[in-house]
C-alpha cells in the first residue's frame, strides 16, 4: 500500500457523553482510506498525578465540566501540525503531540485533547491497513487475551455506601478460554445479585459507576464473605477457579493530617492496615490488593510487597499513573509488583507502550484498566490484547460501557480461533 494512503487528511472532534452524563471528548481522524475515532474517559478516583483533563469550568455550563477548550485546542492548535503526517509514525506524533502542549503534565492543551487525537491515530493506521487495532499494536509481541478482573461490588467514590474500598472483584482465574472465564463471572455477578436482595432487601442491588452492586455495607470482610459465598452457589470453588481482588484505593480514605486511614467506620495507622490486608488473605481467597497504601508511600508498597507479594498481586495504580518515571521509582524501591495501565493517566499511546514495557522488563504484572466514566468504545480491548497485558479492569458484566469491552474480547478471541492465548491459569499458578 502506498504511503500516501497513511496522511492524516481530516481531523473532527466533538462533545459527547460518558456513562456519568459528563461531557468528554470524541475525536474523528481520516487517512487518504482509513478512519479512527476514539471517545476519551474519565476517572472520579483521580491520582494527583495524573496528566491533567482540560475542563472548561464555566459553571453555567455542565457544570463546569465542558471539554469546549480541549476541542479548540485540537482544531487550532494540534489539527494544522498533524495534517499530511504518516498515522503510521505513532511516537513521532505523540512527541510532537508533548512538545505543542510543552508542560509536564499536559495541562495547556489537556490531556483529554492529546489522548483523543493519539488513540484516534492509531485506530485510523490500523483501518487504513485493513488490519485490526490488536494487530497493529502488537509489532511482534504475543497476542493474549486478558484475564477480567469484574468489580461486582462498588464502593468508595464508585457508590453512595459506606464502604471504604473501592471496587470488590471476581477474579475467574482457572479456566482455559476468556469465555469459559466470562460466563463464570457472568454467573457469579447474578448469584451475588441474588443474595445481596435476599440479605439487605431491593435497594442492596442498585448499581455503582463500573456497574457492580452498592449495598448497604460498612465492613471490608462482609463484602468479601458475600461475594466469596455467591461463588459457591454459582457453582464454583473460591481458591481454585475462582479468587478475588480488591482495589483499596487507599488514597480516598487517607486522612493526610492525621496520617491515618478511614476504614471501617474507624481511623487506623498505616500498621493496622497492613495487618488487614494480611487477616484478608488468611480468610478469603484473594490475590490481587491495587493501592494498598496512598500514592506517595512507596515504602508500606515496598513492605506489602515484601511480605505478600509472593502470593499476593500488589498493583500500583495511584502510586504510578502509568508513567515511566513513577514506574521506574517503584521497581527501583520493591514497590508493588503490577502496573495499572491508563492511557489517559498518561495522555499518549507511546507513552503508554513505554511503561507498560518497563514493567514487563521488571516483571511486574500488568493489568489494562478502563475508568469510571466511560464510553462505548472499545480501544482498551485490543490495546490488552496487542500489549499482552493478561489481565483487564473494565468493571462488572452490566451497563454497556462495561460490556463493550467484554463483548469485543470475544469477538477477538473468535478472530484468533485456536492461536487464542488466555492468561488466566498462568495467574492462578503464578500466585498460589
């Protein structure tokens, strides 16, 4: 195919809605034969840290929250230096992308505006090459399929309970194929269901933002009994098949003040929470704890690691925001042995590429990750499987922006036919 097929010829944007009913960015991207577009999401759990999401602030206006300077800084500012370029020089227009805003964070054209117009790229190269986006952004790795990690009950900012952490999930490790572990999941969510509106009555099964149940529940353990026991009665074995995870989120309870967490109903020091997180693996089988501590305490990430990492996969996600310079900082001290993968933490798919490869040098695990206001797009699906993450974050089996994401797995798990890769028993091996 000639090059000239590969310039970007055209570059649109526009306000939509992500599943909040916020406003966010879509962007549309034509080659001379090819087309992308890309929907941006946004997090309620933000890390300080984070590449920074332009919002307009105009309080007569969304709220606040309209994205209207992110377009403009997209068609006046990035669309006339990316017009005529190769879609297939990916790092090249990420750095020129960097070097236009020229802030550490992205903070003069957003990072919203920045990641819409990077991921819309890569999706156009990989129409315009007749060729999935996994494919193109493979570039020779091993195609993976993700182990879902399915949030099913939300607390934290994901849910209007008391419940300190934030996502509760089920982790459907001991099966061979991505949908033998997706209908397990699928069946535990409805048995959780089932139980919950036994237990707590009708108002225990409304939804968070990542789709999952918001009981009225206060304690850590309570959460985990229920979704240990809806596995049992979906039929499966908790600690063979099936485990848990937790993400903690640790820095929505940390009281910087005091120095001290809110869990529980009660305020405890960095000490008696480690000892909670170890009384969690005694009782439950869980495998996977993601921010244990706040997002500037490397060393309880170094000690959690240290003492449970063996058995235990400790994910860094605020501690990281899935930049290279975080990450190297953690490998560095033992800090954690996963990486949460973001694009819009970051802001680029180059910049992306290039922490999720540091951990993998590491070996860190790696664990792609959607937010809590999504879209229906399903970019994270092939980027998972064309980085070989092996495990994916994109919330319960409910609302369709979760599913999408689920949905367009199994449609590459049907493309690829027998050379399907699934990591989940490499999970469960590697931790028990």
């Amino acid at each position: 195919m000639e090059a000239s097929a590969f310039r970007v010829e055209k570059i649109a944007s526009r306000e939509i809605l992500d599943s909040r009913g916020n406003p966010t960015v879509q962007v549309d991207l034509h080659t001379k034969s090819g087309f992308g577009r890309f929907s941006v999401p946004s997090g309620a759990s933000k890390g300080h840290l984070e590449a920074l999401e332009l919002r307009d602030g105009e309080r007569q206006r969304y709220n606040g929250l309209g994205v209207q300077k992110a377009l403009e800084n997209i068609s006046r500012v990035i669309a006339p230096k990316i017009l005529g370029l190769d879609s297939r020089d990916q790092p090249k227009i990420d750095r020129l992308l960097n070097e236009l805003d020229g802030t550490e964070n992205k903070s003069k054209l957003g990072a919203n505006a920045i990641l819409g117009i990077s991921i819309a790229l890569a999706r156009a190269s990989a129409d315009t090459a007749n060729s999935p986006l996994y494919r193109t952004i493979a570039d020779g790795r091993k195609l993976v399929l993700p182990l879902p990690m399915m949030n099913i009950i939300n607390g934290g900012k994901h849910a209007g309970n008391d419940l300190s952490f934030q996502e509760f999930m089920v982790i459907p490790a001991g099966f061979k194929t991505f949908h033998e572990a997706l209908r397990c999941g699928s069946e535990v969510y409805h048995a959780l269901k089932a139980r919950l509106e036994a237990k707590y009555g009708k108002s225990a099964i409304n939804v968070g933002d990542e789709g999952g149940f918001a009981p009225d529940i206060e304690s850590v353990e309570e959460a985990l009994g229920q979704i240990s026991d809806a596995v049992e009665e979906a039929g499966y074995s908790p600690g063979q098949n099936v485990v848990l995870g937790v993400d903690a989120a640790a820095d929505s309870f940390y009281n910087e003040d005091k120095k001290t967490y809110l869990v529980d109903g009660k305020q405890i020091g960095s000490q008696d929470l480690f000892e909670l997180y170890a009384g969690i693996e005694r009782s439950f089988p869980v495998k996977s704890i993601e921010d244990p501590f706040h997002d500037e305490d490397f060393d309880n990430f170094a000690k959690i690691t240290k003492k449970l990492g063996s058995r235990f996969q400790i994910v860094g996600d605020d501690l990281f925001v899935t930049n290279i310079k975080r990450v190297e900082k953690g490998i560095r001290l033992g800090a954690a042995n996963a990486l949460l993968v973001k694009v819009n933490q970051i802001g680029t798919l180059t910049e992306t590429i290039e922490a999720v490869e540091k951990a993998r040098q590491a070996g860190y695990g790696l664990v792609m990750s959607h937010r809590s206001g999504e879209t229906e797009d399903t970019s994270i699906a092939d980027i998972s499987v064309g980085l070989a993450t092996g495990q994916i974050k994109t919330g319960a089996p409910a609302r369709g922006e979760r599913t999408c994401k689920y949905n367009r797995l199994l449609q590459i798990e049907e493309e690829l036919g027998s050379g399907a890769s699934f990591y989940g028993p490499e999970f469960l091996k590697k931790h028990q």
